[in-house]
C-alpha cells in the first residue's frame, strides 16, 4: 500500500488552510487547534520562562489563591466600605468615562442617580451622567456583576479571608429580568434597590451578624456537587445559603410582612449567592498580588467597552482590549444585535477556577447558554492547559472529582493561543433595556499578549558576567 | 505465532471455573458475567415471551408509571388515611409477624407503642410486642423507609395523582441517628415523634394548605440536575422544597418558637423529602398495577428478614426471598457484624427508576456507599438492560440527559441475571441501635424467578388448533 492510496486520514496542525484544500479533495482530517504564538512575543515569552524567580512567585501566587476560606462577616452601606459619597459610583470592569461607557452602564449610572435620590427623572439623570465621578469596584476591594455600579447608600456584603487577610465586597443580587445590573432603570428598578436597602439588608444584615461567619467557599464546593459553576448557575448554592441562614431569618424579630418578603426574595432568585461568589473569588485573587514575577491572573473584568485584565507581577495595571460581544441564546423578542458587548466583574469567578473555567460539572447550564454537555466538558479540559494547579478545595464530580483548574497563567494563554473560557450574562445594548440572554464570550488574547510584554520588561536584567 | 504461544487475553463466559484456572496459571483473562437463567425457568420464560398479551401490557404498565405526576396534596393522621387504631401498627415490606421480626422492626413496633402511650416502658412494650396487629405499609397505598411503622396518631403525607388517579402516604422524615425507622426507641426519639406530630405536622399542613399541590416529580427531576439520585441522597431536593415552602411556612402564623423549630428541623434534615419522594413512587407504580400480562415490578420492599416483590400482571402476591445483608461503609464504631439485613420500602425508588438504578446522576452518593464514579455509571447502565424504557421526564445530565431507566422487567432479570442496583441506610442489628451505615445490597435473584413462574401459570393456554 503506497501512502498516496486512500484512505488516510490527516492530521492538520494549525492554519486551516491545509486542512480546507484536503477537505475539499475528500480527504478526512483532523485539525488540532494549534496557533504560533502572536508575533512578537516570543522574546517576551523566553524572558518570562527564564525568570528565575517564575516558579516560586507562580507557586507563592496560585497557593495563596487556592487557600483562601472568604468568610461572609456582614453587610454594611457602600460609603462605610468604600469612603464614597455624592456622586462617586463605582463600576465593573477597567476605568471608564461616561463618554466611552455601554448603554447597560450608562443605564445603570442613570438608575444609580435616581436610586440616591440626586435627581427625579432620567432624563435629568442622563444630563448629570457625565459629571458622575466613576471608579472601579477593583480599585475598592469590590466586584459588581455586569454594569457593576455601586452607589454610596447601597448595601454591601463584606467578606473576610482570615488565611491570607484580605477583604472583598459587592452588593446584593437583585434577581434577573428588570434590573440596575443590566442597565435598567425603570421605576421597579428603584423601588426594589430601596426595599433592599431599607429592608432586605437590615433583616438579612441581623441574621447573618446571629449565625456568625459564612463560609462561602465551601457553599461553593457543595454547589460544584450539585450542578453549580458558580457564574451563572447557582441554583444549589443559594439553596444551600438559604436553608444555613433562614433559621436565624425566623428568629431576628422582623415584623412579619417584612420577614415574609426577605425569605421570599431570597428564595425566588436562583442566583442570590453570585453576589456571594464573586466577593469571595475577589478575596481569593487580592491574595494573590503583588508576587513580583509572577504571570498569574488575579483580575478579569469587563465595562461593556473593554475587556481588562491584571497580572500577580504587573501591580495595579489593566491590560485592556476591546470587549467581545457574547454568542448565546436570547430570549424572545431579542437577537443578536441587541446584545452589549461583554460586561461585568463576574469573570473573578474564572479568574478564580469556577464558573466557565468548571462548566463541566454543570451540565444543565450548558442548555441555558447554548452549548452541549460534551462542549462544557472540553472547556474545562482546555482550562486545565492554561492553569497552574488544580484546587484542592473545589472538586468536580463529573470529572471523578479532579480539582478545578486554578490560577491562569498569562504566559501560557499567549503561548498555547487558549483563552480561559467565560460564561456570561448579555446586557442589552440599549440603557434601560436589562438582560436580553446568556452565552459564551472569549478574552481578548491582545490582553494577555499586552500584559506578558509587560511582565517580561519587570523581569531584571541579569548581571552581565564579568571577566576580573 | 501458535495459539498456544503467550500472551493472550482470554475471554471467558459465565461461570468463573474456566477463568479460575486460567487465572491460576498467569493467563490474562476478560471474564463476562453472564449466567443462565436458574434452573427450571426456561419453560415460563418462554411462557411469558409468547404470551400475546405481553408486549400491550407492559407498554400500558409502563406508560401509566412514567406519566405519573404525583402532588403532594395535605398531611393528615394515620388513623384517618388507614382507618387504623390501637396497636394496629403498619410496617415495611412484605407481611410479617412479631415472632419473625428482626431488630430494627421490633425496636420500631417498642417506640411505637411508646410513642402511642400504649405502655409506659420498653420492657412492658417488647412484652405487647407479639399482640400488635402488623399489616405492610403497602396494603394500604403507604410506603416507610427502614422499619417504616406507622402507627394511628402518626401525621402522613397524602399524595395524589391526577393523571392516574393514585393515591400514596408516607410519615414525615424523623432525619438520622437515633429514629425510630432505624429501631431506636429512647426518650429523644419519642419526643421527637409527638414534636413531628404536634407542632411540625400542623404548621407545615398549615403551609401546604396555603401552597397548593406540589408536584413531587418536577422536584425529583430538578434533583437529579442537581446531584440527587431520590434514595439515599435528596439534598437538593430538600433544598429545593424548602426554598418553596418557606414563604408559606413563615405566613401561616405558628408562634415564633413552633416556627424556628419548624424551618430549623426541615433545614437540618438532607433526607427530609425521601419521605416524598418515596409516595410519589408508590403512588407512580400503583397506577401500573393489575395490567394482565404485565411482567412489570410494581413493588420492592423489605422488613428486615424477606425481601419481597410484585409484578403488575400477579396482583397483590408477594414473591419473597430472605434479604440479603447490605455492604458498603459503616459509621465509627460498629462494623459489619452488626448491620440487619436490608430493611424498607424505600426500594419503591428503585422500582420507579431512580435511587441505586439513577446512581449515575449522584455521584457525589458513591462515595458515602464506598463505591466510585464508575461503579455508580456502571449500576446505572445494568439497570437499562432489565428496564422497559428510559423517563421522559427524569434526566440524567451525566448521561447526557438520558431518562432514568424505567419500568423493570421480571422476565428480563431473570434471563440476564442482573437484578435491580439498590442503594440503601444500614439499620443496626439490635433493637434500639439505630443507622449503622449505608451501603448497597442486591435484591435475591430467587423472588423474581418466583414471580416468573407465577406469571407463566396466568398466561392463557392457548386453544389447541382444531382439524374441522
């Protein structure tokens, strides 16, 4: 049998342009999904595996990540954990001015105007839009779930990690369809984030300061049990947080009505605990910092306009690349076009191992955003080629209970040509709209490729050797 | 090469003698567990293969079992849903009497009387034991885990199918440890039943009152997206039921006390919802009983000494054989020696497709029975080759949202050998010792051989052919 007689199949690495000419001849290939990494990058690359303090700044980096045990302490108002006031917001993702801002966070700005009373009407509200004083949660030790924007007399809860010290918040889920989060600010928009704030707070607030300390993670490690990644299904987990809580719930002395609506609001809203999630994700990844020569990833945030991202050895800087629009399922009465570009702080969820990065041990959301139960499997597969370590912590039982892959690797991504893999929300593009779909969204890798040039300039020069 | 040359793997069949000796002399062999059918049971095999009947009525059978969908309608006393009093007690299983009874059963029928205030200590009640009037849970549409008394002033639950029109009971879960399902009769289990009985059963009757009907299968079918198999582990499902409850639980007015114990007890209980989930099986399968023909199991269910059986198309005849001793992990403390053997009606979830038949959806189970991922698959695929069809609304995402296998064919175990996966709690040997474990336990070949050859007498003879 000569090689030139069928069948054979082929094997194609790389540009599909080989591999289309011999499909088209009939030829049966397999492509492998292999890419050179990025021009340029290659020197930076060296620089970076050569760094001599690499190993143990990933090592020191990815262990203070995966032993992080955030505990809830309690809930207080924004301007106590924040200092803020007036008309300081903040917002998810990268710095932002009004002028480059999303209609989801311009929505959300004009909800937050309305919400602290600073104006009456949206069109007013739209008018001060631009003089708002905008931060990001990150800078605050905070994270938001899609437009992400906190305004001063908001709730917060506030988590505590005793192993490494740091401390996370963010707000309290307000549920899905009309909400601040993706951009809507209609009058049940108000009226709910003031009934959370005058009374959903101060009940839950009370129970929590009975029961003591929360451990999130292992809610989350139970979750991850029962069908939870931790994004956007988090269904067994809230489950979990309300049968902990709701014993203290009865026993506040709440007056009646007031109870009866806290444990109904509570119970309604199967992603309750995301904003549970993804403080404790954010306190996990703050203990990661500041490693000098470390690649690893502590931060993942998008604004609606840009993707950002921070590395362990490159401080407080965002590398940062046009946000991609997320490819879903919508739901009646939208399609594509109304979806927004990529929002939100809640990729700290991958950027801590879950969400995206462990679809595979939940199979029923992989209907919910469009894909197939063996495509969630192969996402976390491909996650395990970009991560340094598997979480002791967390398992997956559908993968016989392997760890979840933990602490990306900003290096590898460039080399390897895999971005971490992201589930989302999808805000509507027009502010006031709210949440039109779920699906997947990819990273921009020109992040990645931007903060490994970066880290490789941290790398110290070595000393030339000398010839005394 | 010659055949004699080594190495080659040997496949043997059915009996190990063959791969025994093999194996003995270092060959490596595959062995396939296949047996004949027991001696004496081709004849009714074939019987029933030809019977005209056969393939209408177990279509009927198995339609009417997996289009129940059972509501749990109230809670109401014993007494009025069995029209029983006195030392009429119910237990689990097949029929039994005191002088036959193993441990567990009696310790069960001591706190019964106990808690009836029939007798005022347990000496004095072991001495009333052989007077007590026992008749199986299942004679009157009821099923109990383990011991599975019920006695007159006990609260049920009452389930009812719309579809079918069936209608099932079943106690409220005591939770683990020290309960009277598992034997114990201390003063704390005592307390504990007129505290389930007095407070508990009024304020959740109350709740569910307020509710409406809730359907058992959707919870069931959501658990099993969540981890659940609907046997040995209903977390979600608890969660879940208690998410839906909870806002009527704290409407229906109880005094604050009554309502903290009530939502704390719920909460702090994983099993709570086996006690649903069991009469929405019963309720499921009696809709497939009495279809002529039908080689359909309708019942499985033990009381400590027989495991019996019934089939749809042998009415209410119980096929019993000794049961077999549970194997799997147990609790500090006690081993092997001290395990009953298998004991409940909470096989009613395995003949209606879930529990150990589902272990492929609980993953998370496998472990607390000493199994692996693996096994767990593996019991689930065995159960596909002695089943009539797959749920169409029981799904198993690990299996890519295959249906639960469903409908199990007497005729079909007794010709492959493989009998029904059960997963099962481990009940203590000695009156009053409670759960010793869990584990899994395989139901005897010998009352599905019995229940064939019964069937085979119910198949018409055909009319010999005439010569006119």
């Amino acid at each position: 049998m000569s090689i030139l007689d069928p069948p054979h199949t082929v094997l194609t690495v790389g540009a599909r342009l080989f591999d289309d000419a011999l499909a088209a001849q009939g030829v049966e290939t397999t492509a492998v999904d292999w890419r050179p990494p990025p021009p340029g990058t290659a020197g930076a690359l060296a620089t970076i595996a050569g760094d001599p303090r690499a190993a143990e700044a990933n090592r020191v980096a990815v262990e203070r990540m995966a032993s992080a045990r955030p505990e809830v302490v309690g809930i207080i108002t924004a301007a106590d954990a924040f200092g803020i006031g007036g008309t300081q917001f903040l917002h998810a993702g990268p710095p932002i001015t009004w002028d480059r801002a999303s209609g989801p966070l311009r929505g959300a700005i004009i909800g937050g105007l309305l919400f602290e009373g600073l104006t009456a009407t949206a069109e007013a509200a739209e008018g001060l839009g631009p003089s708002v004083e905008l931060q990001p949660c990150h800078h605050h030790r905070a994270v938001g779930p899609m437009a992400g924007v906190i305004t001063p007399s908001m709730p917060v809860f506030e988590l505590h990690d005793t192993v490494n010290g740091t401390t996370a918040y963010s707000t309290l889920n307000e549920g899905l369809g009309k909400v601040l989060r993706y951009g809507a600010y209609g009058p049940e928009v108000i009226d709910r984030l003031r009934w959370m704030r005058d009374v959903l707070a101060p009940v839950l607030g009370a129970a929590l300061a009975r029961m003591g300390p929360y451990d999130v993670r292992a809610m989350i490690a139970q979750g991850l049990q029962m069908g939870d990644e931790g994004h956007n299904r988090n269904r067994a987990g809230t489950s979990l947080f309300l049968r902990e809580v709701v014993g203290e719930l009865v026993e506040v002395g709440a007056p009646p009505s007031d109870l009866s609506a806290v444990v109904r609001f509570i119970a309604g809203n199967d992603h309750f605990v995301l904003n549970l999630v993804m403080p404790c994700a954010k306190a996990a990844a703050d203990a990661a910092r500041d490693v000098a020569g470390s690649s690893m990833v502590v931060a993942m945030a998008r604004n609606g306009t840009d993707f950002g991202i921070q590395l362990s050895g490159t401080g407080d800087r965002w590398f940062t690349a046009p946000a991609q629009t997320p490819k879903g399922l919508t739901f009646p009465g939208f399609d594509d076009d109304d979806v927004n570009p990529d929002i939100g702080d809640s990729t700290i969820t991958e950027t801590y191992g879950i969400g995206g990065m462990a679809m595979a041990c939940a199979p029923a959301i992989v209907r919910f955003v469009g894909g197939s139960v063996a495509e969630a499997v192969a996402k976390t597969m491909s996650a395990y080629e970009i991560t340094f370590t598997e979480s002791p912590h967390l398992q997956m039982p559908t993968l016989d209970f392997r760890g979840t892959p933990t602490g990306i690797d900003a290096a590898r991504v460039v080399r390897t040509g895999i971005v971490p893999p992201v589930n989302t929300g999808m805000a509507g593009r027009v502010a006031g709209t709210g949440q039109v779909g779920a699906g997947l969204v990819e990273p921009p890798m020109d992040c990645f490729v931007q903060a490994a040039l970066a880290l490789a300039e941290s790398v110290p020069v070595p000393p030339s050797p000398g010839w005394q």
